[in-house]
C-alpha cells in the first residue's frame, strides 16, 4: 500500500492583488506538470533578476519543496510569512510545507486555524484531511476530505485523497484482521475508481491473509483486464501466489515463468523487481534450486547487498535446510535495513529450526514491535508458543485379533514444560484383555514419570521410569519399567535415536500371565533429501527375561508425490529372527522376511487450522515368508479422521487392520479402533517467553 505521507497535495495558486509578468508563465507550467527541477531553476533564475518578487519567491519554494528539498522550502516560506503575515495564500503553502517535513502534528494546529479563518477554503480543507489521515486519524479524515469535495465536487485530488484514506482505513482494519470492514472501504474505492490498481493489489492482499483464496485469484484476473503490460505481469505474479498457496507448485512456477518472459516489455521497475522475484520464488518452490540459485547470483553481481535478493537467497537455504547459512543472508539484511521485516523474521525461523529459540522468540518479538499485530509474526509466536505448553495426549483402543484375543486399553501421556531444554513427563497405561475361548483375562497397569533435556540444540536425551503391575489368572506381578533415548540431528536432513526401553510384553493374557519382559536397545535413522526422497531404517536387538534374543531390522525408502497434504508411496522391508523358537508360547521364528509397497495420504494436524478437519489414510499390500513355509499375500489399511476445535484442544478416530504376522502373538488377523483427544492444558508457556 503507498504510504499517504508520500503524497503531496498541490495547492493551486489562486494569488490575488499580485501582478505578475507573463514572462513566467513557463515557469507555473513547470509547476503544473510535476517538472520541479526545471520549476526551480526557472524560478531560481527569476529571483536573481527580482529578488522580491512575492509570487516568484513563493514558487520557488514550492518547486524546491516538491523537489525534495522540504527543509528549505519551509524557511523561503516562513520568511515569506515574516514579511506578510496574513497573507493567506502564504499560509496555505507554509501549511503544505509542514506536511513534506513529516511535521504532521504542527500541521494538524496550524490546519485547524487556517479552517477557522475560511471553513470553505478548497486548500485548507483537503490539506487538513491529508494531514489527519497521515496521523491516522481516518475518521475525521474522511468528514474533512468530504468538505473539500463539497466545496469543489469531483475534484480529482480530493477524491485521489479520498482513495488513500479509505486504504489507510482498510490497512488499520487489517491489522485488527477485521477483514470484512477493510473489504468495504476497498470495494468503496472500487465505485469511485473503477478497477484501481492500488485498491485491487490491497484486496487481493486482504484475501490472501483471510486465506479467501478463490476470492484473491478473482481479484488478481480483474488486475490483468486492464490490459497494461505492468498489470498483466502484477496480475501473474499474484495468480502464481495464489496456486502456491493452495500447493500447486507446478502450476505457480507455470505462471510465473509467463510473467518472467513480459519482463522486457514491464515499464515500472518495481514490477520488473516483483516478476524476477517471483520467478525465483516458483523455481525454490518447485525444488530447481540449481537454476534458482544461478539468476540470484546474477542479480546479485549486478546489484550486490540488494535486501530483496539476499531474501531470495536466504529462503533457498531454508528449503533445502541449511539454515546457518540462510542466518548469514538475514544478517546481511538487517545491517542494511533493522527494521526489516523479511531480515527479522526471516532469522526467527531458521533459529527455531536450529533450536536457538530464545533467540527465535527474540526477533519474532522484535518483528512485531516494527510490524504491530503482523498475522504472520503473530502465528509464528503462537506455534512456538504451542511447543512449549503443557499438553495432555489420551487414547482409547479396543483391538480383536482371530485368535479370539480381546483388549480394552486407555493411554495418557502429560508433557510439562519448564523451560527451553527442560520437560517433566508422565504416562499412565491401563489395558486389559482376555481371550474368549480360554476366558483367560489379565490386567496391567504401567505409570512412567520422567524427564527430557536438550543438552544442545541438535542433542536432546529423554528418559522415564516407571512400574508395571499386572493381575493375569495364575500370576500377579510387579516389574520395573524405562525408557531411555538420545535424539541426535548429526547432519541436515538427518535423525538419529539411540534407546534403551524395558517393557512387559502386554498384547494378550497369555503374554501377561507368562511374565515376559523385553529389554530393546535399539536406534532409528532418518535420512530425507531436497529432491523428495526419504529413507528410514530401524534396528531392534532384544534379550527377554526366558534368555530369548531377537533381532528386528525395518527398512523403508519412501518418495513425496504432495506436499499438501502429504502424499507419499514407498517400499518396506522388515526381517525378524529369534534365538529360540517357542511358538507355543509367542511368536518366535527363527526368520521372518516381509515386503510391501504402501501409499500414505496425510493432512498433518499441526498445520491443520482451527475449526478444520485432518486427516491420514495408509494402505498396504506386499508379502511375507515365515520360515521355509509358502509366501503369504499381506495387507493393512489405517484411517484417521479428527476435528480441531481450537488452537487448543482436538479429537480423532481411527481404525486399523492387519494381516502382517506379529512379533508377539500367533495369528495374521488383527483389528482395532480408538479414540484420541489431545489438549494443552495452559493458554501459553509456564514460563516467560518474553525477551
């Protein structure tokens, strides 16, 4: 939106009682086609010949003044007032001075006496409006702006005035996300001046922040029917935001790469600006960071430190993860520029992506204090704000298998933030289960208290201790449980978990009644990439309390087809062998060997927004050999469906069915459903997170 106090109003010289040479009508003509430079020198010229010429004094000041020289004009007027001091027409422009110095609250004095003198005054009207919406005081900008077009109706500059007031007006609604009066003043706009650029670029603007994205698409193909080749470009630059926003990436790069080839025929240099940047943008978008990264490094030789360049180069670096690096560009920017939103922003992110976030909260806080109530600087605060509140996860399951094994479980985990490194935790299990044709029944119930610090901010270590008590049909028992881990981010991209966990085997009666206590150690890798492939690989290597060992190893690659919502399709492989083999009691193979390909569609609850639903659905299908027995076909199919009611608190279903032969019951068919509800038990942190 352009600023009101870059608009200058031209009071017209009415003098009177003043005799003029015709001489200097090619200097007022100067003046009246915006040609200051020419209009000083003229004038300059005059003055030099007559150095108390009234009218040519006083159009050299205008001429100096509308040139960018307000200091001085202000000092040629206030002379001019020493020597005549009720001349009003003096008056008017000493009045217009003061606004080109910024110095809007002398102005507003000084307007409301110049009023009293002549509350008719076309000048003083619009002057007085114009300095009221510089202070923001749009209601009684837009009463004053309304006088003036009562005195002189359909004036162009009262009514251009009248524009920005009633965009000033949107912009302070939409700071307030009041989106629906910000649209009104902007579709009042769109009466009077069919079809403006400047109103249609804010409305767009205020449907992509209220997320009305079929509206924000409208509005932009409205920009192109004016049919300008700068407009044509705005409007694909916007159309290609918009298709980003609703994660058509191929399609955003598509449009862009239109507008990047209008580029020779756009007249406006911001627009030229705009279109290259966009362009960029599409190409990071899209994961062409080679080809990206060769235009920014062409912009730059030819327009080094350039903050909307170094931008670009900082948001190459966080999509492909490397974030020290994207610290670097946002340094760079902000000793340019402090108040830079992109640059403070920009560096909030990739600190809470390096785990720095003290630091994060520090410039997403700095960014708001330069960018009031900004909607994105606000969010991020809230999200961080979500990590570190305490929060409560309980589930509800009831599962059967085709060994007529029934159990009834409750799960409840509490995490408690006190601090940036330090959580307390808590989990309560109860589960009970019987089988039908034995009635055999047991019950366990497992508490775990713990803790988790993040020694630095790629290395964070868990651990819980707890105990299991279980009341089976010939054995009631207490055994000690834990859980411990080590979380290691050893490269970008990458993830590792070292464990150590000591469990009671609990899925049946049988198992409880048997006592059986696994001890795993056992570590996870992750590894994804910049060109959407990703690979996981799991090892488990157990000794049980019966001197059984097992051996477990999972492997998966898996390749991104969306990104919104996730859409991924991959190949799994899982070996499992035991020491012995005692399958009368659990299922023991000496070698398990499984296969399959699965599809896994996922609309993530952490960015889904309030008052929406979300979502996930696998599916899976593959085969499996148990020993020297025949391959055997498998399957297995998972659903969630949830609603998140606020930022605060969601509920899901799910429902699951496998085949796939277990670790730790006999049987190839297993079902269950639950009921999930999560809450943050606090509005924000416990502890301050102001800086």
């Amino acid at each position: 939106m352009m600023l009101l106090q870059k608009r200058f109003i031209i009071v017209l010289l009415t003098i009177t009682n003043i005799s003029f040479s015709q001489d200097m009508q090619e200097g007022f003509t100067y003046l009246e086609t915006a040609n200051y430079e020419e209009a000083e020198m003229y004038f300059k010229a005059v003055l030099q010949n007559f150095p108390n010429n009234k009218t040519a004094k006083l159009c050299y000041g205008r001429a100096i003044g509308l040139n960018g020289k307000p200091k001085k004009a202000n000092s040629i007027f206030v002379e001019l007032l020493e020597e005549y001091p009720n001349d009003f027409e003096i008056k008017l422009n000493y009045a217009e001075s003061l606004l080109w110095n910024k110095e809007y609250d002398t102005a507003k004095a000084y307007y409301e006496k110049l009023i009293v003198q002549d509350a008719n005054n076309f000048p003083a009207l619009l002057g007085y409006a114009n300095t009221l919406s510089n202070l923001k005081l749009f209601d009684d900008a837009l009463i004053y702006v309304n006088k003036a077009l009562d005195v002189l109706p359909g004036n162009e500059s009262a009514l251009i005035s009248k524009k920005y007031i009633h965009l000033g007006y949107a912009n302070q609604y939409l700071k307030k996300q009041k989106y629906n009066e910000a649209e009104i003043y902007l579709n009042q706009n769109l009466l009077e001046f069919k079809n403006d650029r400047e109103t249609l670029l804010n409305l767009a603007n205020l449907y992509l922040i209220s997320n009305k994205l079929e509206k924000a698409e409208a509005t932009y193909q409205t920009i192109a029917k004016r049919q300008e080749q700068d407009d044509i470009a705005l409007s694909l630059n916007g159309l290609a935001l918009v298709a980003h926003l609703k994660a058509k990436e191929k399609q955003a790069l598509k449009i862009s790469t239109q507008a990047y080839h209008k580029i020779k025929f756009i007249k406006d240099t911001t627009v030229i600006q705009q279109t290259k940047e966009r362009y960029i943008q599409a190409l990071i978008w899209n994961k062409k960071y080679r080809k990206a990264k060769t235009l920014t490094n062409q912009l730059l030789s030819k327009m080094p430190n350039k903050n909307w360049i170094l931008a670009l180069n900082a948001t190459r670096h966080i999509y492909k993860s490397e974030f020290k690096k994207s610290l670097e560009n946002y340094n760079a920017i902000l000793q340019n520029d402090s108040t830079s939103f992109d640059g403070n922003l920009g560096m909030a992110n990739a600190l809470k992506a390096l785990g720095r976030y003290k630091d994060a909260y520090k410039f997403a806080q700095k960014t708001l204090y330069f960018y009031d109530n900004q909607k994105d600087a606000a969010n991020f605060v809230k999200t961080l704000n979500t990590q570190f509140t305490p929060q409560l996860n309980t589930t509800t399951t009831y599962s059967f298998d085709n060994g007529d094994n029934n159990a009834f479980a409750l799960n409840t985990n509490i995490e408690i933030p006190f601090s940036f490194k330090f959580k307390l935790l808590a989990n309560y299990n109860y589960r009970t289960t019987n089988n039908s044709v034995t009635n055999n029944n047991a019950t366990a119930n497992n508490v775990l208290f713990g803790l988790s610090y993040a020694l630095r901010p790629k290395l964070n270590i868990k651990a819980s201790l707890g105990t299991n008590i279980t009341n089976a049909e010939t054995n009631n028992h207490t055994q000690l449980l834990s859980d411990i881990a080590i979380n290691i981010i050893p490269f970008k991209l990458q993830t590792l978990d070292i464990g150590y966990k000591r469990e009671v085997q609990n899925f049946n009666a049988d198992l409880l009644d048997l006592e059986l206590i696994q001890n795993n150690i056992y570590a996870n890798y992750n590894v994804n990439t910049n060109f959407n492939l990703g690979w996981f690989t799991q090892y488990f290597y157990t000794f049980q309390n019966d001197n059984n060992t097992r051996h477990l190893f999972f492997t998966s690659l898996y390749y991104t087809i969306l990104n919104k919502p996730s859409l991924k399709t991959g190949l799994n492989y899982q070996y499992i062998t035991f020491k012995d083999q005692v399958p009368e009691l659990y299922f023991s193979p000496e070698e398990f060997n499984a296969t399959e390909i699965f599809l896994n569609l996922i609309k993530d609850e952490n960015i889904a927004k309030p008052k929406t639903w979300f979502y996930e659905l696998t599916a899976a299908t593959g085969i499996q050999f148990i020993e020297n027995n025949d391959r055997q076909s498998t399957f297995r199919f998972r659903a969630k469906l949830g609603y998140k009611f606020s930022d605060r608190s969601l509920i899901n279903v799910y429902g699951s069915h496998s085949n796939i032969a277990s670790t730790t019951a006999a049987g190839f068919s297993f079902s269950e459903i639950g009921l999930r509800f999560k809450w943050y038990l606090n509005k924000a942190p416990l502890f301050s997170t102001k800086f």
